[in-house]
C-alpha cells in the first residue's frame, strides 16, 4: 500500500472514529462498510473460502461491530478493530463448519460433500486450484495473516494488530507461508 493510500486510509479511520465518538453509530457503520466493505469482503472469502458464507461473516462483523460501538475505545484504528471482530466471527463460523462436517461424518453413512468454494468452477486453471488448496493446508495462523496482508490489504502492521501479534511475528508467519507454498506448489524455496 502507497504512502498516499495509507494516509487517505487514516484520514478516512479517523473520521470513522469521530461518528463513532459522536455517537452517530449508523453513520459511522455506514462509512466503515463503503471504506472496508470490499477488503472485509475479500477477508472472509480467503478465511472461510465460500462466498455465501463469506458474504454472511462479513455481514455479521459490521453488525458486531454497530453493537460494539458504544465500547469503541479507540486504542487502535477503526479498520484493524472491525478486521479483528471479522476475524473472530470468521474463526467461530470455520469451528462450527467443521464441527457440524465431523459430526455429520459420524452420523451419516454416505459421505458428507464438501462445501461449496469459489474454486469448484470447473473454468478455473489447475494452477489456480492447487495454490487454493495448498493455501487451505496451511495452519491458520498462517493463513489469516496472508488473507488480512493480500486479502485485505492491511500492512502487516495492522494485520499483526488485528492478530494480537508483533509486526515481526505477522512477518515471519507470512514468510512460512510463502516457503511452504512454494514447496507445495513445486516451486523453488
């Protein structure tokens, strides 16, 4: 993200915040849904890799985030504070996707499908199909921190914020998940 970008971001938290502060909640929601709602969009995808189910989490974080408003303290900036909510909204929605498949798996007889995601379009490429599945195989950690840096377009700053993590910790976590891609992929290291 350019130098200009991140500043037009800021300008535009802050203004977020001043509705917030303001205690015009609606407004303030409906900023952080036309600045944010694209990347949260993309976020969710990238975490829970189907779009209906993604479309429903990001819907979720900005209504936990209305909720949440009247507690918005504005310890950090508003955009790594609604990516935070997403994040966890995202962790609870794959927790109870795989324990709801685990327990149908145990129940069922015949196999349960797999869900629906944006990469069971038989048009896509196959190198496409892979990097989606060598992507989903690597541990959360690292993934939510790809999703929110490339997804999202958060600096690692705020997706290391977003994380509950240092900058350097977002870092590396990136950069484990680029080598293991690469290995996956057949790439060089």
């Amino acid at each position: 993200m350019g130098a200009t970008a991140l500043a037009m971001n800021m300008e535009r938290d802050v203004e977020i915040a001043a509705a917030i502060r303001d205690r015009t909640h609606h407004r303030a929601l409906a900023m952080m849904s036309r600045e944010f709602g694209p990347a949260l969009g993309r976020f969710c995808t990238a975490y829970l890799g189907s779009s209906a189910e993604a479309e429903e989490a990001a819907q979720d974080s900005l209504i936990e985030a209305l909720r949440a408003m009247p507690g918005f303290r504005g310890e950090s900036a508003v955009r790594t504070w609604l990516f935070a909510i997403a994040r966890r909204i995202c962790i609870r929605r794959r927790k109870r996707r795989e324990h709801r498949e685990a327990l149908l798996r145990v129940v069922s007889v015949t196999d349960v499908p797999a869900p629906d995601t944006p990469l069971d379009d038989a048009a896509r490429a196959e190198l496409v199909r892979r990097l989606q599945a060598a992507v989903a195989s690597l541990p959360d950690e690292e993934r939510e921190v790809l999703a929110l840096r490339y997804q999202a377009d958060l600096t690692y700053e705020e997706a290391a914020e977003v994380c509950g993590i240092r900058p350097d910790a977002a870092r590396k976590r990136a950069s484990r998940a680029f080598a293991a891609l690469r290995e996956k992929l057949g790439g060089r290291s």
